[in-house]
C-alpha cells in the first residue's frame, strides 16, 4: 500500500491509499481519482517526504534514554514514599489544611484532578504533578 497527498485543480488537498504506484496510475489515466469537493478528475500529487525507519542505533538509543528517564522517576518515587505521608484522593484538603492553618509537617503526596490542581494553584497552594509508574506497569 501507498499513501499519496493529492490536489485538486479547486486546491482541494487530500490523502488516497493506492495498492502501488502503477496502480494509481492506471486510475489516473482512466479518470477514476476525483476530488472529494468538487468532485474533478484534475488531480495531482503533491511532493512527499519519504516514510523512512529509523537505524536501530537511534532505536537503540531511544530505548536507553526511555529507560534511563523511567529508571529516574522510579528513584523519585521511592525518595518521596520514604520522605512523604501518603494521603490519597484527599491530597487538596491535606494542602489545604497545610497552607491555611500553617501546619509544620513533612511533604504529602497523593492523588489530585487537575480540576483540583487548578483550584489550589488559584488559591497560591504550590503542587506539583510527576508521572508515577506502577509497580504492575512495565
């Protein structure tokens, strides 16, 4: 299969998968390729850049840096499990009573929406969101 990017003579731009480039050929010599607007047989491909893989180098080296960064994020993780207090969905009422009341206590971590992120940003309640990898996740 090919994916060609075509203009219509109305400027009309579009995708078409062809069975291979003979075969749009064919079609376009019989007329059979029209515009999805205005419904013209005046169709010309457009210049494509070519699909090309990357080398498995490169592969290879994002499949590090991925790991690499994951392998980070974990180690944050366990730093703030060990340093942290674990509150769950109540983390805005925690930082909340943390901020208004003053309270000296240790860090707290847990989960929050992001419509409750907003709302405690809004108040001037810092937080701040790291992706958090399970331990059932690969």
């Amino acid at each position: 299969m090919i994916k060609y990017s075509l203009v219509c003579k109305c400027n009309c731009t579009f995708d078409s998968w062809f069975s291979s480039s003979e075969e749009f050929s064919r079609l376009m010599k019989k007329k059979l390729i029209t515009c999805i607007e205005c419904n013209s047989n005046k169709i010309t491909k457009s210049i494509m850049a070519p699909n090309i893989s990357s080398s498995k180098k490169n592969d290879n080296i994002d499949y590090k840096l991925q790991k690499d960064i994951k392998r980070k994020i974990v180690e944050y993780q366990n730093f703030i499990k060990k340093n942290c207090k674990y509150v769950g969905d109540n983390f805005a009422q925690e930082a909340r009573s943390i901020f208004y009341d003053k309270k000296k206590t240790q860090g707290i971590y847990g989960t929050v929406t992001a419509e409750e992120i907003d709302e405690l940003n809004e108040e001037g309640i810092e937080t701040i969101t790291i992706p958090w990898y399970d331990k059932t996740e690969n």
